[in-house]
C-alpha cells in the first residue's frame, strides 16, 4: 500500500504555477472536449443500437461510479462497502422529482437534466455526510460493515416506500416495483461529461497539496494527525464528494433507464464497485476506469458464449488441472543455462498466442455481436500485444504468457482423452451425457473465475498506484531504451 | 452458529470471508442428499424401517457428513485462494473471498441442477414438530436440540481457544502472525485448522436450518444467512466466542421486536441499524474483541 | 486551509460552468415518449383501445425468423424462468418439425435476465436491437417484464409475458400481451374464495415486500376481500430469502385470525407453513400462482397439506392438450414440467406462433396487431383469447394440497372484478 516517493514528488513536482499557461491550457481542454463531445453527439450516438447504447452507457457509469469509489476506497483508505446506497439514493430522489414535475415544470430538458443531476448529488451528498460523520470513529473493517450495513439500509427503505401503512408519511417511490414515469433525458454524452468531471476532480485533487493530505491518511492516520493534517475532515469530504459523484451517476441512470427499481441495487452491486476499485488498482484513477469499463463489457460480452456438453467441460476442466500441475512441475526443474533456453523457446508459443489474439479479434469483427463488445474485444487483443511486445517486459511477459499457451494447447488435446476416459466411466456418463450447458448456465461461473485468477495473479490490481499519462508511457518507452541498448 | 465459525476464520485470519455463506449452503445441500441416500431408495427396507424408528441416527450421519465436507471444501478454499495471498494487500484477499462466493454460487448450480428446488423433507426431522414444556414456554424439541449443540460448541471452541496450546497459538497468529512464526508457531497449519473449524461450523449451521424449517434449497442460500452472521459476529465482538453466540441472539430478538411493533417490511434494515448504533458507542463490538481494538 | 478550500471551490466552478454551457449547446432531442401519447393508428383496420408504439418495428430477414426470449436462467426467480424457457423451445421445435411458415424456420433467442429488472433491460434490448427480433417472450415477474415493455415500446415489438400477473403491465401499451391471468382476476377469484368456499370472515395476509408479484396480489386481495365483507385481521411482510417467520407468526396468531393469505413464491411458503404449524397458528392456508411447484409438499411439509392456491392448469389435468403437453414435454426434458411455468411458456409462445402464421407477418409491428387478434387458441392452461387490454381470457383452477400432490378442488370461470 506504500506510495513510493517517486509518485509524491512527481505530483508535487507539476504544481508550479504561472497564470497564463495554466488558464489557456485549462480553456483549451474545455474547449476540446466540447468539441469531441459534440463530435460524438452527432456522429456516433445516431449510428448506435440501443443495445450498443446500454452496453456503452452502462460501462460508462460504472467506470465512474469505480472512479467516485475509488475515492474513498483507494485514495483515502476508506474501506466503503455501500456505495450502491449512494447510487440508489441519486437515482431515487432525482427520478421522484423528475417523475412528479418535470411534465408540469414546464423547464427544457436540457436544463432539467442538470438542475436534477445537482439534486441527485446533493441528495448523496447528504447520505455521504450520514455515513461519513460516524466512519471518523470506525477503522478497516467495521468500516467496512457499517457501510455495508447503510447499503442494505437505503434499499430497505426504499422498497418499503410504497405509499402504503409502511411507508413513511405514505411516500411512494414505487416500493419493490420500483418507481415508473422518469423522463428519458440522458444522452450517451452526459455520461461521458461526467466521467470527465470524476476523472478531473480525483486527478486534481491528487496533483495539489489537498490530494497528499489525503493519501498520507490512507497511508498512515496518526502520522497523518500528527503532521496536522485533519483525518477527520478528509475522510468525511472524501465519502461527500465520493457520494455526490455517485448521486450524479445516478441521477443519470434514472433519466435513462426511465425507472429506478430497488432490486437493481442490491449488494452485489457494492460488491462488484469494490472489486473494480481493486482489480484497477487502489487509488489509480486509470485503473478504475479501465476495470469498470472492462467488466461491465466483459459481463455482457459473455453472454455470447456458446452452449458446451457438460462431458466436454468436465473433461477439458479435467485436464487443464492436469496439465497445469504438471507443467509447474516440469517449470521448476528446469534451471540453470537450460532455463535460458527453454524460455527462449517459450517465446514462439508467446508470439504464436498474440497471433490468435488478434486473429479471434479480427473473427470476431464478421460475428453478429454489439459493436461496442467487438470493439473492446479488439482494443483489448491490441493492447496485449502492445503490452507483450514492449521489449521491458518482452523478457519476462511474453515466455510466461508462452508458457500459459503451451499449458493451454496441451490442455485442449488432452480433454479428448479425458472425455473418452468420461463416457467410460457408465454411471458418470448416464448423468452428464444428457445435460448441456448454455451461454446463461456459465457466463457468471466464468466471471467470477476471471476475478479471482486476476486477483491472484495481480493482487496489487492491473495498474497497482500508477496512472496513465505522458510521464507513464515516457517511463515505458525510456526502459525500452535502456534495455534496448544494454547487452 | 454461522456467527461461530465465522468469528473464528475472521478473528484468527482478519478475513471477511465472503465464502462462508457457501459453505452453509454447501452443508446444507450434503445433508440433503444424504438424506436422499436413504429415503428415497425402498422405504420397506429393514434398514429404512430401522432408521425411521431412529431418526436421531440419520440427523447425526446428515451432521457429520455436512460438517466433514463443508470443512474439506473450506481448506481447499483457503490452499487455492487463500494461502497465495498471504502477504497480498487486504482488499485483494476480500475481492478473491467475494469471486469464491460468486464462483460457488453459480458453478456449483452447474452441478446441482436446481430446478425445481429441492428441499429436506419433514420425516427426516420429527423433533421439528413435536413440542415440549420447558420453562413455562412451549418450544420444539428441535430448537432446544439446536440450543444444546450450540452450547456444547461454544464451550468446545472456547476450551479449544482458551486453554490448548492450538487455541494460544490461534491467538497468537490471530495477534500478529510475522511475530508468531517467528516463535516457532506454523502459521499455515493453524490457519487450516481454523478453516476446518469454521467451516464446519458453517456445514453444520446450514444442515440444522435446512432440516428445521424445510426451506428449498438453491445455491444463492446462504448469502443472506452468512451477511447476518458476519453482523452478529461483529456485534458481539471479533474473536469473541461467547460474544458471537450473543451478538447472535441479541440480532434475532431485535429483529423478533420490529416485527411486533408492525414494522416487519423493515425486518432486514434493523440487524444492521442496530450494528451501526453499537459499533458506534462501542467500537470494539459489544463485548470487545479479544484483541485490543485495532 | 482557508486558501485551499477556496481552490477546491474555484475548480469546481471551473468545472460546473463550462459543463453546463455544453449541457445547453448541444442538440437537445424532443423527447419521444410512447407512454404518453394516446394517439391510436388508423392505417390499419385494427384499432387498439391502448396507446401503440409509434415505431416502425423489426423486420425479419434471410430465411429464418427470430423471436426472443427472455427468462430469469439465474437468480431468485430461476425455477420459473427456466420452466418458461424449457416450454417455450418445445413450442419452436413442434413449429419447425411441422414445417415452420412456409419453410422458414422459427429460431428462438433465449437471453438471461438475472432476475434483475435491469438484466432484464439489457437482455432485451440485446434482443430487440441486435438480434432484431420479431416478438419478445417472457417474463415470468411482472417487474422485469414491465422494464422490458419499456425497451418494446421503443422498438415497436411486441411483447408476450408468461407468468407476469400484475395487473397495470398491460396498461403500458397496446405491445403488452400476456399468456396468463392477471392478479385482478386472481385476487379477486380467491377472495371470493376465501369468502364464500372457506368461509373466512378475518383472514391474515403474509406479503413477500421484496416482489412486485406479492405486493400486487395481496392488494388486489385485499380489496376485493374487504369489498366481499371480510375483514383483514393484520398484514405482515418479509423480504425473499429469508428463512425465519416465526415472528410475523406469532404476531399473526395473537390477532387470531381464520385464514392465512400468503401471496408470496413457494421457496418461502414451504417454511412458513411448517413455521405455522409449529407455533400452532392452525388455520387454513390460502396463496397464489406462485406456490405452484412440485416441491412445495417436501418444503412445506406437513403444514402446507390442506392449503388452497390458485394455478393457471395441474399436470394431472384431464384435458387432451395437458396430457399432451406433459408427456411431450417429460419425453423432451426428462421430468415433468415442476411449475405451471413450463405450460405458459409454452402457451406464450404459441400465442406468437399462432399469430405468426396467421398473419404471415415480416415485420414486428404486423405481427403486434395479429397477437392482438389471437381467438380461441387451444393452449395447455386453456382456451386462449386475447382480450381488448391484452391479457389472456381464460378460466384458471384451485387447487389444494393434499398428501400425494395437488387436487383440483374448483374451476373459476374467467370474469372481470368491477368495482
């Protein structure tokens, strides 16, 4: 969890000031994404599916939901495990006005959606302040219950906010129906604006001195106390403006969806918010975006999967652990000169596996998909092979992901076996023969698979502390240089 | 009694651990065919007419079946996902235990097909159903055996953890486990054996629920029952075992409570009120943890 | 710390404004909201007395036509939604071996919903807007089904829910059809029911807060029962996943009602009728479709024998098309449909598949005005006529729980409750 000086110094290091540039810079920014904005607005969004549209939409606001966790979770330490509540409460207290006034207001929907985004995160906001005020007694994991705990709370009463006996002064925000008749306002660019505005705000916040106040209370909460600074107020603008950013997400979300229904945020929704904050890597910005992105595309991409015979994923099950344990057997005697050699030689099944990679992506761009899943899928083959082939990692990366590839192929051949072996074995047979598994049966099996071989094979998350920039990719092509040039 | 194991695994380990929930439903579905073995093959079998006579043998083959299995599966979690993040951040380990739940929920609805669901017929239990005089109020004879085993259990775990030299090298690891190897103590050894504790606790729990009420079984079962626990367990204190049986009962009275008052659409929203209002006056949970607040 | 906040301030600001100048400068769409509109279609000769979508719909291409599904395969509802889908697949495959429409064969697209009513959204807007599909069939809960109409009514598809009853879905459009009763008729059938048949006078009601379904139900119950001269003695609620109802019980006890009115599915029902026995709360157990699984006598026990539910059909039925839809469907799957669901899948289906080939339609929004038009189809869980406001006109069965299964103790007559 320990920052490295090398990134405090760098963001200390940015901060010098001079009013002209900083000002042109800042217009031209604006300038650009308005423009891009608008750019998308006119070109892409016309072009697109609703279901393209669901898929972007819903990356789109998980990225920043990840962005607002992280927040509080990476930046500031805080262990928050509620922030569905957040969301939900964004949602429902945007959607309640909206649905009630908005046909009477007589207000354009241009400026409607804004005034109700304000009202969403000021609504979060407050629940933020709720929570946030008693977590400055709590630490780690109570914390972490507690939040939990406040998630559950939020959805609890929703759903019993029905107008009914009990409601609460016979409130009705549609109870486990959920609440019906929001306007449909969100464009696919609002989303994309306030992605902008979270990224923006944590990256801001992380380059002033405002933004080391709060890592050193991650880091370490009485050193932080002793060098002044008030851990206690930090927490608590981190889980407002963390909570404000979520309401905005929501607000949003309801304007889209056109209803806000309960069941939507339940736990796991927390818990799949956390996971992203994690596996992007706690407290880069980068990471966050990247993973929420990634999973939300990954958990509808999967629906694709094709239907398996249950003999032939028991067998190739079977034999990939094989394969597996064996092959790390036969890993670790090799040593010594051999091991050069031998990883020499692991790079061809290295190289031969991006090959596929960009192949399946290239296959994958005739098949009858979303074009937002293909388009990932094909960004995400790509930046494989960018990341296998940039020669600082060339040494180690590429014969591991050889070494994964032979272990893989192995695997595929050997289930033949294995299936035979299956069919043998009558009464194991009679059973599975008859069954075969749908897209829907193993999607969510694989995706949790996917989380925990991530997490085991990175724990630190795929950016770890790191973020992307111009210093990050330097830092890339400099190594290459320096590893270019020694023997 | 899900409380039980958890604060065990969660007070030796510092792990939330997602997938102890599972592991309920995972006893639970074990006693379940375990009774099936034997109820639905021939019903005038000499063996079955027996054991029909003799239900209290069937339970106790359902107990130890489930507690055995929940606790093989547990440490076969913890050697897979557990043990390579040892040293990995907290957060990581917590999103692992949270992919493990979510894994062994939905493959394990691969391989039990769980349509129509399937639950634990009443003839395998009749104690659930007959009730006795005790004290003045009527109970069943199934929940005061509930209580017996629950008692017996936590006094079990808190000689084990007290007084044997396993229990202090529990405490031990849970206090600080670089220290503790350091003393000689192998950390990995006691936190496999915690796991085969807590696990099989959780095995348990999930066999007596499911054969005392009969509810269906799917493999989404023990997700809320294994939130509650981990409440009550923080509740009565981390590491506490007496607190985590309390922290137990005091949930299951305050939420008995909100349902005579009238408001039982808030059934679920008060275990955890009631955690925020006492960690708030009491941080360390109500009958503080065994370790100095963290 | 006075300078820094002012910072903060002024980035925000810096960030609010320009946000909200592109907010205002971007091409601000008219909003196009079908819900709204009572505009009825006069190019046709078809009127609808229900507000249209105003699209265009999807057309079929190439040689096969697709029709999309969509069914909770995960999640709380998933004995339901994998029933309907196992029922719907029969429906296509006996389409397709009897030859399909004129040689084209019907493909069916079956997507999860999670149980979730934004799985739900998704998987059908996969449907309408990738797979291009001609009719959406499913779901068997009313809250997702309604999201999905949502998603229909952009698109102009027709939708064809299987076991959604709640009784304000099919007031979304005139794209809302339905293969099952609604929770009007339902309630309504069984308060009377509770009313005259059972002579209760002060029943209890036990309400799932967490469905949709439940809360419809028994509010509809609640009504009519009350309407009838009955008294409600109390209601009480709890959440789907919960396992101990001990409290709400007793708490029902103490008002000692008699009658117990349990609108909610049978995975909770199963132990509160052992729970009610166990505290001795003795009186005759009353619910909704949503008991219906085979499985409700091993989880209720004996406390759930002598209880009454209402149901759409019973396997056991006599009728020519259960009989042969029960041993198709046993030669297919292996086991006998476990819930009703499997039945209204099916029936569902056909309700397309009839419209389908009796329209010839391409595209989706012909094929809308056709399932509108759907008379007297001889489904599984009856004689099926699609009635003005979209839902299913059909006489539904009580059924009550004995010792070796389900007993068919009365028929109810489809009719409409007036208040």
């Amino acid at each position: 969890m320990a920052a490295t000086p090398q990134t405090l110094v760098s963001s200390l290091s940015s901060t010098r000031y001079s009013a002209g540039k900083f000002w042109t810079t800042r217009v031209g920014t604006f300038v650009l994404i308005a423009a891009f904005l608008y750019a998308l607005q006119l070109f892409l969004t016309p072009n697109l599916g609703i279901y393209d549209m669901r898929i972007l939409v819903n990356s789109l606001l998980y990225a920043t939901l990840a962005v607002s966790l992280n927040l509080i979770n990476g930046i500031t330490g805080q262990f928050s495990m509620g922030h569905a509540a957040f969301y939900l409460s964004g949602a429902i207290i945007s959607g309640k006005i909206s649905s009630m006034y908005y046909k009477t207001a007589g207000v354009p929907g241009w400026l409607w959606l804004p005034l109700m985004v304000v009202v969403g995160a000021v609504g979060a906001a407050l629940i933020g302040l709720l929570v946030g005020i008693p977590s400055l007694r709590l630490r780690g994991d109570y914390l972490a219950v507690m939040t939990m705990g406040f998630g559950e709370i939020a959805r609890v009463i929703v759903i019993n906010q029905d107008g009914g006996k009990q409601a609460f002064g016979g409130l009705d925000l549609g109870g486990a129906y959920g609440l019906q008749g929001v306007p449909k306002l969100t464009e696919m660019y609002h989303l994309l604006l306030l992605l902008i505005v979270a990224i923006a705000l944590s990256r801001n916040l992380l380059k002033t001195a405002h933004g080391l106040s709060f890592l050193s209370v991650r880091e370490d909460e009485l050193a932080a106390d002793a060098t002044g600074v008030h851990s206690t107020r930090i927490k608590v603008t981190a889980f407002t403006i963390g909570a404000a950013i979520a309401g905005m997400a929501g607000a949003l979300f309801a304007h889209y969806n056109r209803s806000v229904s309960p069941d939507d945020f339940k736990m796991d929704v927390s818990f799949m918010l956390v996971a992203m904050v994690v596996i992007g890597g706690t407290g880069s910005i980068t990471g966050a975006v990247i993973s929420g992105v990634s999973l939300k595309v990954l958990e509808e991409g999967l629906r694709a999967l094709p239907g398996i015979s249950a003999t032939a994923l028991y067998g190739f099950l079977i034999a990939l652990i094989v394969t597996v344990l064996l092959a790390k057997q036969v890993f670790k005697r090799i040593e010594g000169p051999a091991r050069v050699t031998f990883d020499k030689a692991l790079i061809v099944p290295g190289l031969i596996g991006l090959g596929c990679a960009l192949f399946g992506a290239y296959r994958l761009w005739g098949a009858d998909m979303s074009v937002v899943i293909k388009v990932a899928f094909v960004v995400i083959a790509l930046a494989l092979n960018v990341a296998m082939l940039l020669p600082s990692s060339f040494r180690t990366a590429l014969p591991k992901f050889g070494g994964a590839m032979v272990v893989l192929a192995l695997a595929y051949g050997v289930s033949f076996g294995t299936q035979a072996l299956l069919h043998k074995i009558a009464p194991l047979a009679a059973v599975l023969d008859p069954i075969k598994y749908q897209a829907a049966d193993l999607r969510w099996a694989i995706f949790s698979l996917a989380l925990v071989i991530v997490m085991l094979n990175r724990p630190q998350g795929i950016m770890s502390h790191q973020e992307f920039s111009w210093d990050f990719i330097k830092g890339i092509f400099g190594k290459k240089k320096a590893i270019g040039v020694a023997p | 009694m899900i409380a039980l194991g958890y604060t065990m695994v969660y007070g030796v380990l510092r792990l939330i651990n997602f997938a102890h929930g599972d592991l309920y439903m995972v006893g639970a579905y074990l006693a379940y065919y375990t009774s099936m073995v034997w109820f639905t093959k021939d019903s005038s079998h000499p063996f079955t007419v027996w054991l029909a006579q003799h239900p209290i043998v069937l339970l106790l083959v359902m107990l130890v079946i489930a507690m055995v299995g929940t606790a093989a599966l547990g440490v076969t979690i913890e050697r897979l996902a557990y043990r390579p993040l040892r040293k990995a951040p907290r957060l990581s380990v917590l999103i692992t235990a949270v992919g493990i739940s979510l894994f062994m929920e939905y493959a394990g609805r691969l391989i039990v097909q769980t349509s129509p669901q399937p639950s634990i017929v009443e003839e395998i239990n009749p104690f659930a159903k007959s009730t006795v005089n005790f004290l003045g109020i009527q109970a069943t004879t199934f929940s005061l055996i509930v209580m017996g085993v629950v008692a017996f259990l936590m006094v079990t775990l808190w000689f084990i953890v007290t007084k044997t030299p396993t229990g202090r090298a529990m405490r031990a690891v849970s206090h600080d486990f670089q220290t503790a190897s350091l003393m000689g103590i192998n950390v990995d050894k006691i936190i496999v054996f915690t796991f085969v504790l807590g696990s099989a606790l959780a095995g348990a729990g999930g066999m007596l629920q499911a054969t005392n009420y009969g509810t269906p079984l799917n493999t989404f079962f023990g997700v809320l029952p294994g939130v509650k626990a981990f409440v009550a367990a923080v509740l009565g204190g981390i590491g506490n075992i007496p607190g985590a049986v309390a922290g137990g009962l005091i949930m299951g009275v305050s939420e008995y409570l909100v349902v005579w008052l009238g408001y039982a659409g808030y059934k679920d929203a008060v275990a955890f009120l009631l955690l925020i209002i006492i960690l708030l006056v009491k941080p360390s949970g109500l009958f503080g943890s065994v370790r100095d607040k963290v | 710390m006075n300078n820094k906040r002012k910072l903060t301030l002024a980035t925000l600001v810096a960030l609010i404004i320009p946000a909200a100048a592109i907010l205002g400068g971007c091409p601000a769409k008219t909003e196009t909201n079908g819900a709204t509109s009572n505009s009825v279609s006069t190019s046709d000769t078809f009127v609808s007395t229900r507000p249209l979508p105003e699209a265009t719909g999807n057309d079929a291409t190439g040689d096969t036509i697709k029709i999309g599904m969509i069914a909770s395969l995960n999640g709380e509802n998933q004995p339901w939604g994998v029933d309907s889908k196992k029922g719907a697949e029969l429906a296509v495959e006996e389409f397709n071996a009897a030859g399909g429409l004129d040689g084209k064969m019907v493909t069916l697209v079956v997507e999860d919903t999670q149980s979730k009513p934004e799985g739900g959204k998704s998987a059908t807007e996969k449907l309408v807007g990738q797979d291009k599909v001609l009719a959406v069939i499913g779901e068997v809960a009313s809250g997702i089904t309604l999201q999905a109409a949502d998603v229909c009514q952009e698109a102009g598809v027709p939708i064809v829910a299987v076991g959604a009853t709640r009784v304000d879905l099919t007031e979304k459009g005139g794209h809302v059809f339905r293969a099952c009763f609604t929770d009007n008729f339902q309630g309504a059938a069984l308060a009377k029911y509770a009313y005259d048949d059972l002579k209760c006078r002060n029943i209890a009601v036990l309400t799932d807060r967490k469905l949709p379904y439940s809360t419809g139900l028994s509010e509809m119950f609640t009504k009519v029962f009350v309407s009838l001269g009955g008294k409600i003695a109390t209601e009480e609620f709890y959440e789907a996943g919960n396992i101990d109802f001990k409290a709400q019980l007793t708490n029902i006890k103490s008002k000692t009602p008699d009658g117990l009115f349990c609108s909610g599915y049978f995975t909770e029902v199963g132990p509160i009728a052992r729970q009610r026995e166990q505290i001795g709360l003795n009186v005759p157990m009353l619910g909704g479709d949503g008991w219906d699984s085979t499985k409700l006598i091993d989880s209720g026990g004996s406390g759930i024998i002598g209880g009454c539910f209402m149901n759409h059909y019973h396997n056991s039925e006599k009728r020519p098309e259960v009989q042969d839809f029960v041993a198709k469907f046993t030669k297919k799957f292996g086991a006998e449909p476990a819930t009703a669901m499997g039945a209204l899948g099916y029936d569902a289906t056909n309700v397309v598949l009839t419209a389908l080939t009796s329209s010839k339609a391409t595209n989706s929004m012909n094929l809308l005005k056709a399932i509108a038009q759907v008379k007297d189809m001889k489904g599984v869980s009856g004689v099926i006529t699609i009635g003005p406001d979209g839902n299913a006109q059909k006489p539904a069965l009580i059924l009550k729980v004995e010792k070796g299964g389900f007993v068919a103790v009365k028929q109810v007559a489809f009719f409409e409750f007036k208040e």
